[in-house]
C-alpha cells in the first residue's frame, strides 16, 4: 500500500518533532515545519495527503498553508487543524477543514485521527487494498480471496479497509467506533461485535475469517497469524 504523507506545522518545536516522531512509528512519512514560512517551502517541492496545522502561528494563517497545498497538488489534502482554548478554526473558502481538535491533546489522539482521515482518503480514493491473498475492492465493495467473491456492506467495507491498513494492532470496541464512526452519531460498542460478525461471516465464505481475531478482555486483532 502506498505510505501516505503528512505535513506537521506547529510553533512548538517539542510538540512538533514528538508528533513527527509517533506518525514515522505508525508508517507515515511524516515531516515537520515551525512556521508558514517554512510548511510553504516545503510545499513548493513536496505533497501531503494530511496537513496538521496550529492555528497560532506567528507569521501567517492556516488558510495561507491550505491555498498553497491546493496549488501544488492535483488532490485536496485532509486538514487537521489543532487549535487552543475557545478558538474556532477559520473556514477556508471553497476548502473545507476536515476536523478540529482542542488542546491540551495526547499526541496518541492525534495519530489516532491522522490514522483516520488516512483512512477514510483510502476509501474515497476506491482503490485495491491487499493483505496477503486477501484483495478488497473498495469502490465495489467486493472481497476476493483465491478464487473466490463476496460482498460486503457499507460499514463491512470501510471496518476491513481499516483493519488491512493498520494489521497485527489490537483495537477495543471503543477505539473501533471512535476511529470509523462520526463523534456526532451515538452508537453502542454493542454495534461493533454485529458488524465484525457480518465481516467474519463474509470472510468466512471465501475461507479466511481467521484474519478476524478476538483477543479476550483487549478487542480485535487483524493477523495472518
């Protein structure tokens, strides 16, 4: 699978090189900026997929950094833009911002949402995601293995995209729904054990539902082994 891109631009170096450093250790080729100035000549030779942006940068506005972005790429970046106290990120005209997240903030919490509109790029993008024998058609939402098909609703899609892009992780039932279902809609962790049946189920008729793992008292496991 193609590694995706982030671009990190926060005045607080420590903050900055510490969130670099947790995206390179998930698989993301990140990279780092301290201001506008330095995110716009990092722009001008390179592309992200995600730009995570502070709105208190001293030399210019996230706007600036997002216009730029959409000048050197043929795709819109995602942007996540970190904001403090009771500030409200500033709409971008014809660009809308992906998500907004307050600090004090883990830098866990902001992989995990990195992760996530990596994630949900991958599923507009419709692209093959294979995970040994195992190919998923996300724009069809088809799986195949061998020689064999099935079909795969909406959510079973977009919860087996998730699991090939991030094997071998163990996920709660609580990190499962915050990572692929919107914070606005309630949902029960109840919901989650229904759709990895229906998943299972599926994989089960093309003969690799064991990729499926249940680690008791932890969650879920997508594995080989």
């Amino acid at each position: 699978m193609q590694v995706s891109t982030v671009l990190v631009v926060d005045g607080d170096r420590a903050a900055c090189d510490a969130l670099v450093t947790c995206l390179k250790f998930v698989g993301v080729e990140a990279h780092g900026a301290e201001n506008a100035a330095a995110a716009r000549c990092w722009l001008s030779t390179g592309c992200a997929d995600v730009l995570v942006l502070s709105d208190e940068l001293v030399d210019g506005a996230p706007s600036d950094i997002v216009l730029q972005s959409a000048g050197s790429s043929n795709a819109k970046a995602s942007i996540l833009v970190l904001t403090r106290g009771s500030n409200v990120a500033t709409p971008i005209a014809n660009y809308p911002i992906d998500d907004t997240l307050r600090r004090p903030i883990s830098v866990s919490r902001v992989v995990e949402r990195v992760e996530s509109l990596i994630h949900e790029r991958t599923m507009r993008q419709g692209v093959l995601l294979r995970f040994g024998a195992l190919t998923l058609d996300v724009a069809n939402a088809r799986a195949t293995f061998g020689e064999f098909h099935a079909a795969l609703g909406h959510t079973e899609t977009r919860l087996l995209a998730f699991f090939i892009g991030l094997p071998e992780k163990v996920f709660s039932r609580a990190q499962l729904l915050q990572r692929l279902w919107p914070s606005n809609v309630r949902v029960e962790e109840r919901t989650v054990d229904v759709h990895i049946r229906r998943l299972r189920l599926a994989l089960e008729n093309l003969g690799c539902s064991r990729y499926i793992q249940t680690v008791r008292g932890s969650g879920y496991r997508f594995s080989a082994f």
